[in-house]
C-alpha cells in the first residue's frame, strides 16, 4: 500500500469527515461523495497507467477540493452542522443549494475540468491509443463493485454506525483497484481487475438480496465479513 493507494485511504476517510460536517450521514448524500471523490481517483490512476503520465489541471480536485472542505469546516464549527440541513427555499436545505449552485457554476467555468475529470481522463486513455474495450474490460470490476455498493446501501436494514462500516468496507475495496493499477504501471505489469475479494464480495451481496433461497444470515454478520474481506 503506497502512493496511490495511501491516498486512496484519506479518500475514503474524507469522504466520512466530509458528511459529518455538515451532518448528512445518514441520507444518499453519504454514498454519493465517497463515490464522486472515488471515481476521479480511479480513472486518474487508470489514465496514469495508459498514458504513463499524471495531468492535474489548473483546478483540481487534489488542492482546491481540500480548500472547499476546509471552509466547509470552518462553518461548520461555527455555527453548528444545522447550519447544511435548515431549509432555505422551497424544501431545498442548504447542502441541496450549495451542491447544486457547485455543479451549475463548475460546468460554466474553468471548475469543469474538475467536475469533469473523469471525461478527461477517458478521453486521455483514448489518445494513448489504448483499446476502448480493454479500458472498459479494466474498469468493469469498478462498475461493478460500486453498482453493489448502491443496491446495498439501498437495501441494507442497518443504520446510524453500519452505515459507516457499509462504506468504509466498499471503500477499502476500491482502494485495493487504485493500488494494484499503481503497482502495475510502475512495475510494467498488465493490471488485471478481477481481484477475488471484490469479486466474491458482489457475488455474496448479490446473493444475499436477490437468491431466491434467501440466505439465513444476520446482515450485521454479512457486513463484518465484508469488512474483514476487504482487509484480507
């Protein structure tokens, strides 16, 4: 675990700190940052390993997203995380308004090359004269892993710190991928995506919610062997 992936991991627990700010934690805004910081972390790395270089724009999400947060928790600790969820017009709270005036003014400035960045990225890999269908075969174990990650967060029974454990598991997991693409382009390897955690970790999910035998077990035990999967 180096490089990449060690940031990986401050992504994940970012993601965490990030909600608790400004007190979402418990609604679909939780699993949406992890993965909204995560897949720009993914596809950069990816567009590293074909093009053997790392491009940060003159606005990114490594400098400028760190500063957003900052001042995020310089008003959360000063007028409380209650400040995010008030409503302010017509049932939007805050956290809505906020993300959404982000987006609007991201796509019409320079900010959208960071909202953006995962299209850079592909259309790099593109320009490397690497395959679209082998870049799609080397991402589909991400798709997959975050599609599950959704239908469990949506399915899941579980609440208040499970949530957290939910997501901490599904985002070790897709710190795993980002390590191992940084170990192949450094070492000159071909990355192969199919890691058996991740992969038996969809399968055992999948089985779970949708086996028509129903499988027997507790979710919180389900959980925990996720978590100590992804650690394996």
């Amino acid at each position: 675990m180096f490089d990449h992936g060690a940031d990986s991991i401050n992504t994940v627990s970012l993601s965490i700190s990030l909600v608790c700010l400004v007190g979402v934690g418990q609604t679909w805004y939780f699993p949406l940052v992890l993965l909204g910081l995560i897949t720009g972390f993914f596809f950069a790395t990816l567009e590293e390993y074909y093009c053997q270089r790392l491009d940060l724009g003159v606005i990114n999400g490594v400098s400028d997203g760190c500063l957003m947060i900052y001042a995020i928790g310089i008003l959360s600790g000063i007028y409380g995380v209650e400040l995010w969820t008030m409503e302010v017009f017509n049932g939007w709270s805050l956290i809505d308004m906020v993300c959404f005036v982000f987006f609007i003014c991201s796509v019409l400035t320079a900010m959208g090359r960071y909202v953006l960045s995962v299209v850079f990225s592909v259309l790099n890999i593109m320009g490397s004269k690497a395959k679209l269908s082998d870049m799609f075969l080397r991402s589909s174990t991400f798709i997959a892993l975050n599609v599950t990650f959704l239908v469990h967060y949506k399915f899941t029974s579980l609440s208040n710190w499970y949530l957290r454990i939910l997501t901490i598991a599904y985002g070790l997991m897709n710190c795993e991928l980002i390590s191992h693409i940084m170990l192949a382009h450094i070492t000159s390897q071909v990355f192969n995506p199919f890691r058996p955690t991740i992969v038996a970790s969809c399968a055992v999910v999948c089985l779970y919610f949708f086996s028509p035998l129903k499988l027997q077990v507790p979710e919180a035990v389900l959980l925990w062997g996720l978590f100590l999967l992804c650690l394996a």
